[in-house]
C-alpha cells in the first residue's frame, strides 16, 4: 500500500495553518533542520531523546556559549489564545555523553517573538532551582499568554540555552506548540479493512474533544474540492463503491462546532485489492509484473510464501527461442533459493474451468535442456483461503516430468475447485545443494472454461528427412 504522507504527526513537519499556531516536530526525517527552522546546534541520533535530536557542545563564555533552536515564523498565525510549549532537553558532559552535567550548567530558556526575532519574551526557565539532573530527556514547559499573541500576529518560538561554568552537550527535541481553543486537525490516518470495491478509514483527534468531521476522497492526485465528501463522518468511516485495483488518497478534517473547522489533514494514500476474475482468464506476459500479479520469497508449498513483494522472477523471452515470444523464467541456481509468482483471485463458483499454461526447462540463458537436480522442486499451486496451499503439479526429477526445452502446454481440470477466491501460483525451490544452473519457463497462463473440443498440444516433429518427416 503507499502512503504518501504520515502527517509526520500533525499537520505538517513544521506545522503550519491558518488561524492557530501548531508545531509538533520529532526532528526524526532528518539530521537535517526541516525548512524554516534555525539552530547553531546540528542534529544527530547519538544519545538523541528520541530518533534525531539537536544539539551542540557549550563550554566557554566566548563564541560557544549558547545554543539555539527556532521554529519558523508563523505569519499571521495565532487565534488570540493560550499557546502551551514543550521541548524536551538534556544536558551531559560533552567527553562522556552519557553522563549528567551538575545544575550549574546555566539556563535553558523558552522564548518567542511576534516580530520575526527582533524582540523576544522568556516565558519558561530552566536553572539551578529546577534542571533535572538526568542522562535521559527531560522537559521544559510553559504557556505564552493570549494576551501578547493577539489575534492574527506572527508567532516564532525557541529555545535559547545560555552557558555558566562546564563542558556540555545540550539536547533539544520533541518541540510542541498548540494554541489552546484551536481546532486542531485530525492526525495518524490509517485505512483498514480494504477490498477491491471498500475501506474502512480511521484516524485519531487531535486534541479538539471534536466528534464530528468532514472527509474527502477519490483517485491518487486528486484536487480538493473534485473528491467523494462525506460530511458529517464518524471515526471510522466507511467508504464503498471504489475501483478495484486502484489508488486513493483522502483527506480528514475536525468539524468543532459553529461553523469551526480545522485544517485538512492529509492525504494519506491506500490502494484498492484487485476483484477476483471471472474466467476466460489469459494472461500473456507481454508486460511485466502484470497487473494484479505479486512476486514473493521464502516460504514453503503447504503455507505460502513468508514475504510479498519481490522475487527473482523475471519477464524473458520464452525457452529462450527469440523475441516477441513473451514470457517469465526464474533461475533455478542459488542453494535454498525459494521463488514464487503468484496470480490474481478467481470466482471459480461457477465450475467447469481449466488451467492452461506453457512451460519449459531449459540450461540458464540457452535453449539446450535443463535437467532437475534430486532436489529441485517447481509446483503449480493453488489456495482457497490465502492460508492453507495445494498442489496441482510438482515437475521434479523424481517424478521425471520435466518440462521439453523448446515448450509444451499443461492442462489441468480445475472442476473440483469452485470456490470464489482462488489464488494460483508457480513455485520454486533449488533446495540444499545447488549443483546446476537452470532456466523454468512459464507464457500463456490461462484459466477458461473446458473447451467442448481440445486443441492438440505438444505437437513436435521428428525423423526429418529431405522429402519426409513423422
């Protein structure tokens, strides 16, 4: 599934919005400093509070006797309400970064400014009386009053840290800012619970006490306004009549009452399942992976394959015979190699289907025939459930069924099988001792209705002469 946006935790990395002030930044996608932000410290994961923090060696009077780091500034920002603070900090010696600096470090101070850094207000301290002598993070705090953030006045905040005696690094992360009285948009979006046609999609307040919202939905890359609203939504929320197989984004935002809203959040991405086919089925690998296809890795042919996503399946030109024949091979040559292609779902519920494929075995990247090693395994398999996997063939030496090198057709009636969710897939296993190097070819994957009259297969010529053959 992919996921454009996390919401990274509320609403943007650095968090700006209309009409509040809100800025929760982990620091975490990045050593970097997002954009906007300023500091004279740098960022780092060692003994960070959490991920990455920033931090810097204070240790004289002179050129190295502060650290600072500032938010952007929020133009036009504040609502004229509270805004509440937190950062987490610590301070340890600079030669032993796991060890607490003594109280007498200096101050830690918040500050902020409605004139872009031309003027700042302390409105929390941390000193002597109350540092938390600690090698883990602890936190400042405070609140800057309503009263000196009217409304609609920038807003920009830091931590200032100011040096008295030793030789330190100080950290600072996990930075908070949320104007109380804002309706704050929704954050962590999540889709659950996804079909080919529904999703179910969730996601967790901000903080609001809201218990109405407004969603918006439709196809990837779609602009705001155009999308599906349902309005008022609950949490969760239902969507249905999607398009299968296709990818879709949605926005969330807080209904707070009288006419107040939140920003939007999001979009957060998901990706519908493909609908089970309906036979005649053929796929011809003309292109690679096809859709509704999925490779994976490891596993066994009784419970499936551990991990989805890739393999070492790879489109190729059938048995090797030239070009435009189309068709995927695996190589059979890494010892407890375990390849699986598999195909979509199919609504078998109506019975009286087959499955029809071409297969060779051929030496890597030649047309000379392939021979099995004692335990190599190659199986056509099928599951009804996605749990539980049975076999329908296993080429395999002992079974001496080995697939000609320039092709033939395997058939098999798949009658008995009528559930309507049926997942087929080509499995590989080189086993524990590798001793060759081998190509297994698959083209013309099909899943069709019995014909009432089959066409020949395996058709081959042999005893040619100038004048005859048989």
């Amino acid at each position: 599934m992919k996921i454009k946006l996390l919401l990274l935790l509320l609403i943007f990395a650095t968090g700006f919005s209309s009409g509040q002030v809100v800025v929760q930044e982990d620091f975490n996608a990045s050593t970097s400093l997002p954009t906007g932000w300023t500091s004279n410290g740098s960022g780092t994961s060692t003994q960070s509070c959490d991920g990455n923090s920033f931090r810097r060696n204070v240790y004289n009077t002179g050129g190295n006797s502060t650290m600072t780091l500032t938010t952007p500034n929020q133009v036009a920002s504040s609502n004229g309400n509270d805004i509440s603070v937190s950062v987490d900090y610590k301070v340890v010696d600079w030669s032993l970064a796991t060890s607490p600096t003594p109280a007498n470090f200096g101050t830690l101070e918040l500050q902020f400014s409605i004139d872009d850094g031309s003027n700042w207000t302390t409105f929390s301290t941390i000193d002597s009386s109350n540092h938390i002598v600690s090698n883990t993070c602890a936190l400042i705090s405070g609140i800057i009053p309503a009263a000196n953030v009217p409304i609609g006045s920038d807003v920009k905040i830091r931590t200032l840290n100011t040096y008295n005696s030793g030789d330190y690094y100080m950290y600072n992360d996990n930075f908070t800012a949320v104007q109380l009285g804002a309706c704050l948009s929704p954050m962590a979006l999540d889709a659950a619970n996804i079909t080919s046609s529904s999703a179910d999609l969730s996601w967790t307040s901000g903080g609001s006490g809201e218990s109405s919202w407004e969603v918006e939905y439709g196809i990837d890359g779609f602009t705001q306004g155009a999308g599906t609203t349902i309005t008022p939504a609950t949490n969760p929320v239902s969507t249905t009549g999607l398009m299968s197989n296709t990818d879709y984004d949605y926005y969330v935002r807080a209904n707070c009452g009288a006419g107040d809203y939140s920003e939007w959040a999001g979009p957060f991405s998901f990706t519908t399942l493909c609908a089970a086919e309906i036979p005649d089925y053929l796929e011809d690998f003309s292109s690679y992976i096809p859709g509704c296809w999925v490779e994976a890795v490891d596993g066994d042919p009784v419970n499936g394959p551990s991990s989805l996503g890739s393999s070492n399946w790879a489109e190729e030109e059938f048995a090797h015979l030239g070009s435009g024949l189309g068709g995927v091979n695996i190589n059979i040559y890494q010892t407890g190699d375990i390849e699986w292609l598999l195909s979509p779902q199919f609504d078998l519920s109506a019975g009286g289907y087959e499955i029809n494929l071409d297969v060779a075995f051929t030496d890597y990247d030649d047309t000379t025939q392939g021979v099995f090693d004692a335990d190599d395994d190659v199986r056509l398999l099928y599951t009804l459930n996605g749990v539980t996997w049975n076999t329908i063939v296993q080429w395999n030496a002992a079974n001496g069924n080995t697939p000609a090198a320039a092709g033939e057709t395997f058939n098999a009636d798949l009658s008995a099988i009528t559930g309507s969710n049926v997942q087929f897939a080509i499995y590989s296993d080189e086993g524990a001792t590798a001793s060759g190097d081998k190509d297994f070819h698959i083209d013309n994957f099909q899943v069709r209705t019995i014909p009432s009259c089959q066409e020949p297969t395996n058709l081959a010529v042999t005893n040619i002469t100038a004048t005859s053959a048989t």
